[in-house]
C-alpha cells in the first residue's frame, strides 16, 4: 500500500524518443530510434512520446518522424503520441498514423518567441485550430505548458500568468495538459503552490507534471505532485534530454529512477523495471555516452561485476 494516501497507480509517460533525443546534436539512425522505442514499449510503459512534427531547420534530430512512426508497432495497450506545432506538423502526424498528439507552448513571451517563433496569443490561437481539427479527427490531445516555474529569459513565472493560459487551454478542450519545469529550477513548495494555483481550473487526473533535473530536485518535485494527488509524470529513457531552445535544461527526470522511487513506495505503475534497464542501455548505445541517470548506472555496474550482484538491484 503507498504511504500517505498517495495515489495508488502512476501513469508514467516516456518522452526519451523525443523530448531525450531532440537535443543529441549527433543524428542517431531510423534503426537505433526503432530499436529503443521497441525496448521502452517492451518494459510496459503505457505512453510513449515517439518523436515530434516540428520542422527539420530547428530541430534536424526529428527530420524522420514520419517514418518512425510509420515503422514503429506498438504493443497493445502501449499508446504513442507525438508533438505537434502547426498544421503542417498535423497533417504528417495524421498521415502517419498519430493517435495522439501533444501540443505545446510556453507561460512567457520569450520562451514562446525562441521556441516556436510565436508570441503567446499567436501560439494560443495555433493550439486552439489544431484542437479543433484533432476534436474532428478523432484524436486525443495532451498539451504541454512550458516554463511553468521559470522561464530562462524571463526569470521567475507568474503563476497568475500560468492560472489564466491554464484556464484558456482547458476552455479549448485538451484532454491532459502537462506542465513542465523547463529548465528544472523547481523545488516541491513551488510545485505545491503551482498545483494550488491550477488545481481549481483542472481535474487532477488531467494534470501531468514535466520535470527536468536539472538542479537535482525532479524526484523531491515528484513527490510533492504525488502528495498533492497528481498521478501521471514524464520521464526520460536514462535522463536523456534538455529543450534546445531553453539555455541551462539538462536531461528529464530519468524514468528508471522514477518507476524506482514509485516500486519502493508500493505506487504501482506496471512497468518491468529490469526492461528499462535494458532500453537505457540501448539510449546509451545510441547516444555514445554514458547517461546520468542513477538507477541506470547503479545497475548497470552490477550487471557488468556479477549476475549475483544484478539481483540486489531489483
Ligand atoms: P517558423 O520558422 O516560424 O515557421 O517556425 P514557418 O511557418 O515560417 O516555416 C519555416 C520553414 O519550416 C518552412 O520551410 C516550413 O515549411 C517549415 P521552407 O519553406 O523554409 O523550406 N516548417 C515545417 N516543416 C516540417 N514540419 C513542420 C513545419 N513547420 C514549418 N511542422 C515552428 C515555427 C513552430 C515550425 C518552429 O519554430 C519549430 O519547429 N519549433 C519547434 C521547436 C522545438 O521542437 N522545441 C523543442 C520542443 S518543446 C520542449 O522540448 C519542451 C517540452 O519538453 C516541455 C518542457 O520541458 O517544458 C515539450
Ligand atoms: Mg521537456
């Protein structure tokens, strides 16, 4: 039984095929990002972001999203969203098969104007015609607000701004909306305060929380959402990622610490934690490099010392 009436089930959304390989500057092949998405989907995670429809000038890594997609099978139960700027990024994730698709904008001006080159009305107008059109489609729509804490242009966020863009985003009709510490300056009271400010404008059930780690803090800032009764969380493939238009982001919470965390306090989320284990080596083989997620490397060491003691991580 989880501790403190924490909730008894987390969904956890894997974001390390686009949110961990949009910022690797070295392209990493059709075949390697298959190969990853595949080991993710076999370790039982219920969501995973496959790659993003943005436009190959800003972000080359996504140039092959559609074939991506279009090889990519998913295992039943597993659902596979992808990111969305514009129609043009709509109509490719639609013809490649897109259930999914998640949205995105920022709480302040700047980020909004160096992430997608649109001012804040701008973006908000472009996420309600895509909502429109995904509402007719037939597809599900999770959104993303960015720079909820703080932006890295603009310093410390409203969190009046943040209550308002909330209010607009959720009269438009997005079934989740995520909210993401950008460049991973949170710390829990700011999520609780946050959570507070947005809770009555949301279902808790529809709140996602988006955090990077980049100070340390995403796994105390988890636990603040757990608390505060949030119950789906993103997290990246070994800590992979970092937003490239954000200055000073570094990697997503590393899911396997996260499913970790969750396993000990008795939160059930259905994922094999060994499975991912597996897929953060493969994100290492990809990447060339070794990743800085903990739980990753903790086990990783002892599988290269012994089987005996790969057991003791489990
Ligand atoms: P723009 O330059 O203003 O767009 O970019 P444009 O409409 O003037 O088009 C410029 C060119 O791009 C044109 O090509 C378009 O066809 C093409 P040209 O005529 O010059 O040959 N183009 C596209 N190509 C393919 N797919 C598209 C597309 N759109 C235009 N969808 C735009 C505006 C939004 C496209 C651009 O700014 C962009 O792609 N930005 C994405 C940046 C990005 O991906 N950032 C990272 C993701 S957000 C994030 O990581 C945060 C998150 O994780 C949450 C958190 O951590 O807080 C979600
Ligand atoms: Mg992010």
């Amino acid at each position: 039984m989880p501790a403190n009436d924490l909730p008894g089930r987390v969904r956890v959304v894997e974001v390390g095929p686009r949110d961990g390989l949009q910022n690797e500057t070295e392209l990493v092949s059709l075949a390697d990002k298959l190969r990853l998405a595949n080991a993710l989907a076999a370790s039982g995670l219920p969501q995973i972001e496959i790659a993003s429809f943005v436009s190959p000038k800003w972000i080359p890594q996504m140039a092959d999203a559609p074939e991506l997609v279009k090889a990519f099978v998913a295992p039943p139960g597993v659902a596979v969203s992808a990111l969305v700027p514009n129609d043009k990024g709509y109509d490719a994730a639609l013809s490649a098969g897109i259930k999914e698709i998640a949205l995105f904008m920022s709480a302040t001006e700047s980020h909004n104007k160096k992430n997608i080159n649109k001012s804040s009305r701008e973006a908000i107008d472009t996420l309600e015609k895509l909502t429109v059109r995904a509402r007719q489609d037939g597809l599900r729509i999770r959104c993303y607000l960015s720079v909820v804490f703080v932006c890295p242009y603009e310093g410390k966020t409203d969190p009046e701004k943040v209550k308002q863009i909330v209010d607009r985003l959720v009269s438009i009709g997005i079934d989740e909306l995520s909210l993401g510490d950008t460049i991973g300056a949170a710390t829990p009271s700011d999520v609780w305060h946050i959570l507070d400010r947005v809770g009555g404008s949301l279902n808790k059930d529809k709140i996602a929380l988006h955090f990077h780690d980049t100070r340390g803090t995403a796994l105390a800032n988890v636990l603040a959402g757990l608390q505060a009764g949030v119950s789906i969380f993103d997290a990246s493939i070994g800590g992979l990622g970092g937003c490239p238009y954000a200055p000073g982001a570094s990697g997503n919470l590393a899911t396997e610490d996260l499913v970790y965390m969750l396993q000990g306090m008795g939160v059930e989320t259905g994922i094999d934690l060994e499975k991912l284990v597996d897929a953060g080596e493969i994100a290492q083989e990809i990447t060339k490099r070794k990743l800085p997620g903990r739980y990753l490397q903790a086990c990783l060491a002892g599988r290269a010392k012994s089987l005996k003691q790969a057991e003791t991580c489990r």
